[in-house]
C-alpha cells in the first residue's frame, strides 16, 4: 500500500521510491476535508530536503510556510481551527475527518513504515510488548482526545500477525461512513471493528472471510450436508450390487 500521496503533488515520486525499496517517511501534507476545511500534517523538515524533485521539495517549503503547525484549518483564510501536538505524525491515509472537521480518528504507531516489506524474524520481545501495549486508535473531537484503544484492547492472537523485524502489522484497512456515524476498522485477524465515531465506543466485532462465524456455519454444513449425499450414494450402490460385488447398473 503506498503511503504519503501528497495532495498537489504527483504520486509517481512516492511509487519510484517503494519499487526501489526506500522506507516511507514521514513528508507533509495537506488534505481537503470537506469543502471548508482542509487538514495539515507537517512531516520531518531533514527528510523533506533530501526527497523528490525540486518543485516537490518547493512544495514542502509551501505548506510549512502557510500552516506552522499541524491540524485543522479554514481553507478561506488559512485560519487554525484546532490543532494536534507537534511530532505526532499520521499519514495521510490512516487519518480519517468527518466533512464537519470536527472528529478525526488516527490510526496510531509507526508500523507504516516497514509494512511494505514483512517478513524476516519477528520484533524483539521488548519491541512487541510496546507496541501491543501502545495506541492503536484514537478519537479526537475539536483536536481533543475523545476516547483511544491500546493494540491489545483489540487484537486478540497476537502470534500470528503478520510482522517485519520492527513491527506487529495488526491493521488491514478502514472506512468512515458519516451518514451512519459509524467507522469501521479491518485488523490482520480477519475482523471488522465498528465504532461509533461520535462517541468512539466499540458497537461491534465481527469476523470477515473465514472468521466469520456465519460463513463458518455454512461450510459446516455444507460439508455436513456433501457427507450425507455421499453415504447415501455408497448406501445405494451397495443395495444394488450384484453378487460378485460389481454395482448392478442395469437395475438403477
């Protein structure tokens, strides 16, 4: 999945960048929200000097000149609406905002930054239990926290998250649907977690794909269902063999 597509910027640099096998970074961006409002992150200036074409780097410099600090602002006059601790960094496509501006959800840790490339042997103990015992989502209302979830709130088998040497990759994707207020996070084990965003409280998990427990029932008895068929073949050709043992076909 690529990360950090820049609004105004093209997105070709950040592909040249993953098919050479570079670590993402953490690069500012602006995002619309809405038609009032658009949402600031600024990224590491030190990394932004080194990345892409000049015109990118220029582009940088822009954002960092218009918006000093990251969080919310009025598109009319570049006014800041509200604003998010400095250092705290959320790419763009793990930073979901309702059209109002007023609740975002992040997606937190840094596993963004080697997910592309799993693999290898698995983080260190210490490493695990830090990010198992840290943030995993947080609901921010009016740039405040509302409410937030530890990764081991949500995930349940840990072991057998895909992973690289330096992170747990524990989410799949998301989507936030406003009409509903409702938001719906994907994580590795197959589950679908439902929050209500207005309030950040978990309305339901389920599973998806194999995990769920309805599709479950139905290969169960599907597969019941397949047996019973087939017993009753073997039944009926054994009823109708002839006495030397060779199914009697002319009598079916």
């Amino acid at each position: 999945m690529l990360r950090f597509a820049l609004i105004g910027i093209v997105s070709s640099f950040a592909g040249t960048a993953f098919g050479a096998g570079v670590f993402p970074k953490p690069l500012s961006y602006d995002k619309p929200v809405g038609t009032e409002f658009v949402f600031v992150q600024l990224g590491n200036a030190a990394e932004e000097v080194k990345h892409g074409t000049s015109t990118q780097r220029k582009r940088f410099t822009e954002l960092r000149a218009k918006y000093a600090k990251p969080g919310l602002y009025r598109v009319a006059d570049a006014s800041l609406v509200w604003e998010l601790p400095a250092g705290d960094f959320t790419p763009i496509d793990l930073a979901f905002l309702t059209t109002d501006g007023r609740t975002l959800i992040r997606i937190e840790g840094d596993f963004w930054q080697t997910e592309s490339f799993p693999g290898g042997y698995r983080p260190s103990e210490d490493k695990q239990k830090a990010q198992l015992e840290g943030p995993a989502v947080t609901f921010f209302r009016d740039g405040q926290v509302m409410k937030q979830y530890r990764l081991n709130e949500l995930i349940l088998q840990t072991e057998t998250l895909k992973h690289t040497p330096e992170h747990l990759i524990w989410y799949a994707s998301a989507s936030l649907n406003a009409e509903s207020g409702r938001f719906l996070m994907y994580t590795q084990e197959s589950r679908c977690i439902t929050f209500d965003f207005n309030g950040g409280t978990i309305l339901e998990v389920r599973g998806v794909g194999l995990a769920n427990s309805v599709l479950q029932t139905i290969l169960l008895i599907t597969g019941a269902m397949t047996l019973l068929i087939l017993a009753g073949w073997g039944w009926f050709v054994y009823r109708h063999r002839v006495p030397d043992g060779t199914p009697a076909v002319d009598a079916l």
